[in-house]
C-alpha cells in the first residue's frame, strides 16, 4: 500500500527547521552543508544503498554528491545553491525523491524572451507569446539554439534539474521551462534560435525580459496540456456515472463522500458506463482506490485476481521509525481513524522496532499483516455486467494514482486519455529538513519486489484522447462514444 503522500501531509509542518539567512550568506558552504546532508539521509533512510536488487545505487548516490561538492567552487548566490542542490535529487530519476524550498527561502527571479514552448509529442512548438512582431508564432517548431538542437537543449536546461526526461509526462509537465531563466548559472540562456513556420527556418534574436510571478503563470498553464479533476460523483450524460478524484490524500474530506455516494447500489447498478476521472491525480494512498473497487466490482473480483508475487521491504532507520509514529499520532487524533490504516501503522512499527533492535538493514513487510482483525462486511458486485468501466488519466497520475492503474485495469477497466507518469519501486516517504533551512528533502523508505509494472514504466492508454484535457463536455461525449450507443441509454 502506497502511503506516499499521506505520509508527507501528516509530518511536513512539524519537522522543519526554523530558517535563519545571513546578511551575506557563505553560499559554497551552504551547499556543502545541505548535499551532504541530503547525502546522509538517503544512505541511513533509503533503501536503496542495501538493495541487494540495484547494486549501482550507493556509487550513484556518491557521485551526485561528489558533482554537487564540486559545483559549490562557482556558487555565488541562491540560484547557484539551489541549481546545485535541484541537479543533485534529479540525478536518482525518482519522483518521490524530491527537493523543495522552505518559506522565507529567497526568491528566484525568473526572465522570458516573451515566448514559451510546450513538448508537442514529436517537437518543442511555441504555446504562448506576448503580442509583439519580432516573435515566432504560436505552433512555430524550434530547431535549435545557438547552434544547438532543440532536444539536446532541453535535456541540459529542463532534464538535468528536472529527471526521468525520458518519460513523456515529463516532458508534457516541464517542457514549458524551455525558454525560462531563473539564474541556474549552468544553463546560459540562448542568445538566437531557429524556428520553423511558413515552410522555411526563421532566426530569431532573444530579448530575455523580466517576467512577473501572475504573467508566469498564465503563460506556464498553456504550455501543459494538464487540467486537475474535481473530486466527486456526477452523471454528466445519461447512463454515464462519473467518479473524480482529483488526489489520493489521506485527509481528503471530498474522497470519504464520494465513497459515500458509491455505497448507494443501485446508482452504481443503473450506470451504463463508468468513468474514473483521475486527471492530475499525483497520488496519496492507494486505500481510496481499493475502496472505489470495492465498491463496483465487488469483494469477490478483488480476491480472485491473479496472485502477485509483489512483497516489501523497509529501510530499518530510526528517523523512518519516527516518521511512522508520528503518522499514527495523527490518526489516532482525527475524529474517526480508519482501522485498515491504524493496523498498516502498528504492524510496521512493530516489526521495524524489533528489526532495529537486531541491527537489521531491511524488514520485510509480513504478507498477511496487511487486513485487521476487525471483520469488513464483504460487498457484492454493483456495476452491472455488461457495463464498461474507462480510467481517465494524464501526465499527471503518479505514485498512488498509478496504484489504482495496477488495481483497476486488471479488473477490466479500460486506460483512456494520455501517457501515465512513473515511479521507482521505492515508495512512502519522510520529510528530512537540510541544515540550512532553505530546503527539505524527501525520502522513501520502502522497496517493492516483483511490482508488475517495472521501474519508471508508465501506463500508455488504450484509446488517446488529442483535445482539451480540461474540457469535461467533450471528454464526456468522447468517452461515451467509445461506449457505444446502448451505453448512453439512461434505462435498461
């Protein structure tokens, strides 16, 4: 079960360290400090330096740290610090080994030559522009910069400090950071690019320009072809039942009633086609979609799915130890706690407890602790059978989301819209505060074995949908269409 974000929710406020900055910060030593502080976190909390399954971690973990000690000679500012430091945590190509910046951290002034670019699938084409005659126009494909190819340019400027550039919701999710400047003294902004438009290549000389926190993100939005759901339970068409969620989180008041609303049977029953809305769902707990397939399909069909060989293993470490505490602290706090998820908490602490106490490294996760004791009333099918089931998903699905994928699609659901995200096998993470204070990074504790989806291997749909991820009418009409006629009857 995949906690991830759940996890983050529950300890991002309490752990970090309070933020003091210097009238003239020592910024070489602030990155020295901060990497090799992020270094030792991941060798005592990651699984990865003992995974006896990726034998090239603990190599690959010093040598980020080694190119960032060496960046430190040319930093001179934040920008520097910060690039550094954002190359280092790109460097494991790992989602949820991430890097952000705290409250009161400086700001990093970002410039623009008035146009940006999005990744079209096949190229760099410019998205959005200021209205002025020296720019290229929208849907212009750029070819190169300062006698560099457009590709190779976005693997230095976005890849390097971003990762897993290989993935195509990557490249859909930061392609528009193309033509943006904020300061990384290691990825120069170019001075002319070529585009082609009107049937033949156009040189182009940049005027980069300062560009204001609301104008950046008007123009960043239309070069992500991304658009958030909202979570809840709807009938848009007749015979269509719609279930969104926009996120997975643990806390999500929305996610407890639209289950609520799935617990009626007969709405469910008289569906003649269902949608699992999961735009922009970057993840959380993969609970919510075990009780979303409860709830259609049945306990039944749960139990005779295939048996997988997928076990996990977690980082023996007292501050991993800490973070799951405190997890259940904060369960134990809410009102109505949920039983499956005090359980997880109980079984891992134990066991992680008497592992420690042993000098372990890896504690494996008992197979058959995973349910309560506490008896859960079995439900029947609800959906009937004849009626399809289409997973609606973007770029945008990680981690937990991609959880539900795993779940869902061998149930029979069918993946439509676009190209999935990805994630390691690495999973649920804590928060480790850096010594500066300008920054958190967040490390997974645990391992997956024999997961069926590989590492960093997204879901690719069955049916792609070219529009407006936004537009819910036309996604409606589209998905209903797949159905067939019979489907958008309202009546059996």
């Amino acid at each position: 079960m995949d906690r991830t974000r759940l996890l983050v929710a529950a300890l991002g406020a309490a752990t970090l360290l309070p933020l003091t900055v210097s009238a003239e910060p020592d910024w070489p030593e602030r990155l020295r400090d901060d990497a090799t502080a992020f270094h030792a976190a991941v060798q005592a909390s990651h699984p990865g330096p003992v995974d006896p399954g990726n034998p090239q971690f603990a190599a690959h973990l010093d040598a980020g740290l080694d190119r960032a000690l060496a960046r430190a000679d040319e930093v001179t500012d934040f920008a520097g610090y910060w690039w550094a430091m954002r190359e280092f945590q790109a460097g494991f190509d790992d989602g949820h080994v991430q890097l952000s910046s705290n409250d009161g951290a400086p700001e990093l002034p970002t410039r623009w030559p008035g146009f940006l670019t999005r990744w079209s699938g096949t190229g760099h084409v410019v998205a959005t522009r200021l209205d002025a005659p020296d720019l290229p126009p929208v849907g212009a494909r750029l070819v190169a910069c300062d006698g560099i190819a457009a590709d190779a340019m976005a693997v230095d400027r976005i890849g390097r400090v971003r990762g897993r550039w290989h993935l195509e919701a990557q490249r859909v999710s930061h392609g528009g950071r193309l033509f943006l400047d904020a300061g990384d003294p290691w990825a120069q902004p170019p001075t002319h690019c070529s585009f082609a438009y009107d049937g033949r290549e156009h040189d182009v000389a940049l005027a980069w320009r300062t560009l204001d926190a609301d104008t950046l993100s008007t123009h960043f939005a239309a070069t992500r072809a991304l658009h958030g759901t909202t979570t809840g339970v709807r009938a848009p068409r007749p015979g269509q039942l719609w279930i969104a969620a926009a996120s997975f989180d643990a806390d999500d008041d929305a996610l407890t009633a639209l289950l609520r609303a799935l617990d009626d049977a007969t709405r469910v029953g008289e569906a003649r086609h269902v949608v699992l809305d999961l735009r922009g769902n970057g993840g959380g707990s993969s609970h919510w979609s075990r009780e979303i397939a409860r709830r259609l399909w049945g306990d039944a069909a749960l139990a005779a799915l295939p048996p997988t060989e997928s076990r996990v293993d977690w980082r023996v470490d007292a501050a991993n130890l800490e973070a799951i505490r405190e997890f259940g602290g904060m369960l134990r706090a809410q009102p109505e706690p949920d039983a499956e998820l005090l359980h997880w908490v109980e079984v891992i602490d134990r066991g992680m407890s008497e592992a420690l106490a042993r000098g372990d490294e890896l504690w494996r996760h008992p197979a058959d602790a995973e349910k309560p004791d506490t008896p859960v009333d079995m439900r029947p099918r609800a959906l009937a059978a004849d009626a399809p089931v289409y997973v609606l998903a973007d770029a945008g699905c990680a981690s937990a989301c991609l959880d539900a994928l795993d779940l869902w699609l061998p149930l029979g659901a069918i993946h439509v819209g676009g190209e999935t995200s990805a994630d390691t096998v690495y999973m649920d993470i804590r928060q480790q505060p850096l010594p500066s204070g300008l920054a958190t990074a967040s490390i997974p504790m645990k391992v997956y074995r024999g997961r069926s989806r590989g590492h960093n291997e997204p879901y690719r749909p069955s049916h792609v949908w070219t529009g407006d991820f936004a537009d819910e009418s036309a996604l409606s009409a589209w998905i209903a269409s797949l159905a067939g006629p019979a489907a958008e009857a309202s009546t059996r």
